[in-house]
C-alpha cells in the first residue's frame, strides 16, 4: 500500500504538521485522500480539487490511484509543503 502524507512548516511556529495522508489500499484502486484535522479540509479540497500534475504535466485525479499519490511526490516539494511517502 503507499500511503503520502502532505505536510507543512508551520508559520508561526516551524513545526511540521501533517494536513492530509493520500492512501491508495486497494493495488489498481482510486486513492484515498483524507484531511487529518477535519478544520483543513478545506485547504485540502482548494490544493488538490484539480488534481495534482505529473512528470508529463498530465493532471491526474485520485482516481488514478498510485500514480496520483506518487505524483505529489514531485507536485510539492517546497520547504513550507511538501509531500513525502510514508511506510
């Protein structure tokens, strides 16, 4: 199973705080995205709503599965948010 969670560097504070973790539990299935704090669900809809763009600059959707969440992998990569795989 892969599982990214979408992190960020809190401003005021600096610490790492994770928003949402992408899971893809069914091999060939949608991935699953949810906001770890309900409060960020809204800031997670506006980052991923449309999709989140591949190596190509295809968008892909959560419906892509794997490739969706291995996506955000390269779609954030800054160092206020990021995305990174988890085990």
């Amino acid at each position: 199973m892969i599982v990214v969670e979408l992190r960020r560097r809190h401003p005021d504070t600096a610490e790492v705080e994770t928003l949402a973790r992408v899971s893809v539990p069914v091999p060939d299935g949608p991935a699953v995205v949810e906001a770890v704090e309900p409060g960020n669900l809204p800031a997670i809809e506006i980052l991923l709503g449309d999709g989140v763009p591949d190596a190509r600059g295809h968008t892909l959707l959560p419906e892509a599965g794997e490739a969706y969440a291995l996506a955000m992998l390269d779609a954030f990569r800054g160092s206020r948010l990021w995305a990174e795989r988890v085990a």
